[in-house]
C-alpha cells in the first residue's frame, strides 16, 4: 500500500470546506468516549461499553437502513454481572433514532486515531482540489452525497448486519474517484514501503488506480484477514459515485501543470 504524502496539483481558491470537515472530525473523534486516549481504540470494560452505546446510538447499523427499525435491546453503557460473567448492561433504547440521519452522524465518528489521521491525510491531498473545481456548496453536496451513498450500498449488501458502520471513508472515497476522473495525470508523491519507505511521484491515476483495485479485492474478503471489520464495499461504491458525479465536468477541467523533471531529487534546470 502506498502513502499519498502530497500531490502536485495547486488551488486557486483556500478550500474552508476540506479544512472544516478536517477539524470537526477531529473535534468529534476527541468527543467521542473511549476511543480518543487510545491509538488503537481498544481498552477497558468499562470504556468498551460506553463506546458501544453511543455507536448504537449515533453510528449507521445496515439492518436499520435497509429495515427502518431500531433493535429492541441496546447498550446502555453501563457494566453489570450476570450468569454468563461481566459484560455490557441492554436495555430498550431510551432515545429515538431516524437510520437516515445516522448516515450523517456516522461521516464523522471514527474507532482510533489510526482510522481518523488516515482518512484526514486523504481528504487533505485530494479533497482541496475537488472543492477547487466544484465551489464550497457544490463540494459540501457531493462529500455528503458520495457519504450517503457508500453506506446505503453498504447496507444493501450486507442487510442482516447489526454492526456499527463510521467513518469518513465512504465520503473521501468518492473525493478519489472524482480525483481520478478529473486529474488523471495530476503528480502525487508518495511513500512505497520496500525495506524503507522510498519517496516517489506517481501519476493520480496509478495512485488512485491501485487504491481502488485494492479495496475491491479487499471488499470480496480475497487478501485480508480482517475484511470484516473494515466496510470496503463502502469505499468501493463511494468511489463509483465520486466518479459518476464528476464524470459531467471532465470536458471543462483544465489538467494540473506539467512538474518538472527531477535529477536525483532535486528539479532540473531547462536551459
């Protein structure tokens, strides 16, 4: 897997929008209980109750996007003892919960910081080029649009799911594809692990082109151990509908400027 570090494609306008998205995802993972004073977002009993109760609460759960009905027991935060030992108190919600809404809230929960900087890092490089090119409302619209899609094709294909489903990455997906569709030519520079990370500067397209090939191998459960706690068939339909939403204003996108040629790593002088 590589990693996007920056991508030679400059902006003409400061994009508010990705560095909005950017904080408030920060603000809310560091709000959300049990996750924030741990980089792999495990830990204790207690904190494992309290993050599943607001994950049922504020979190996308497939059965009830596709069914319309909240489950009749839920975590209630709380740790209690029973005949089979100590686990998670549930209980009959105390709260109303629309499925649709929790699409919108789910875009910003993540489950460690791993999760969370991997998508900002993501949505950083790529997404201030989108928002350059559709205009801050028009970019706002889509990243929630390729959102509500990803989950939804998510929660189609996987309907008898109980589990939680968060993250930004159904949106930034399909910043990619349209990254992809508009600037297939764009220079990134990115970090290829071969003994060392080696630094390197790939056209958007091979980049891009490798990420989704990878997330659809991954989606089928072929190549990784733990396919079935990351949604990538959520990344993969994000992506089809980046593209899809661009794909109309690739005639009247002016292609990235040409970088110079580099000379052991440095630019080489044209005379």
């Amino acid at each position: 897997m590589v990693i996007p570090v920056h991508d030679v494609n400059p902006v003409r306008h400061t994009p508010y929008v990705t560095y909005a998205l950017i904080a408030v995802n920060v603000l809310v993972f560091l709000a959300t209980p049990g996750v924030a004073d741990s980089v792999a977002g495990g830990s204790d009993l207690s904190r494992l109750c309290h993050l599943q109760a607001f994950l049922d609460h504020y979190a996308a759960v497939p059965q009830e996007l596709v069914h319309h009905r909240m489950p009749g027991l839920v975590p209630t935060g709380d740790v209690g003892v029973g005949p089979q030992g100590t686990g998670c108190v549930v209980a009959a919600p105390d709260y109303d919960k629309s499925p649709a809404l929790s699409v919108l809230t789910a875009m910003f929960l993540h489950g460690s910081w791993l999760h969370l900087l991997g998508n900002m890092l993501f949505l950083l490089i790529f997404g201030n080029n989108i928002e350059d090119r559709l205009g801050h409302v028009r970019f706002t619209l889509f990243y929630v649009i390729c959102g509500y899609a990803a989950s939804y094709g998510f929660a189609y294909l996987n309907s008898d799911s109980g589990d939680p489903l968060i993250g930004a990455s159904g949106a930034i997906a399909g910043v990619l594809g349209a990254y992809l569709v508009l600037y297939p030519k764009a220079r990134v520079w990115v970090l290829v692990p071969f003994l060392v990370f080696l630094p390197l500067r790939l056209p958007a397209w091979m980049v891009l082109g490798f990420w989704f090939a990878l997330q659809a191998v991954y989606s089928s459960g072929e190549g990784v151990a733990d396919a079935g706690t990351v949604a990538y068939a959520a990344h993969v339909v994000g992506f089809l509908a980046g593209m899809l939403l661009a794909w109309p204003l690739r005639a009247g996108t002016p292609p990235p400027p040409e970088p110079r040629r580099l000379l052991w790593g440095r630019q080489a002088r044209h005379t």
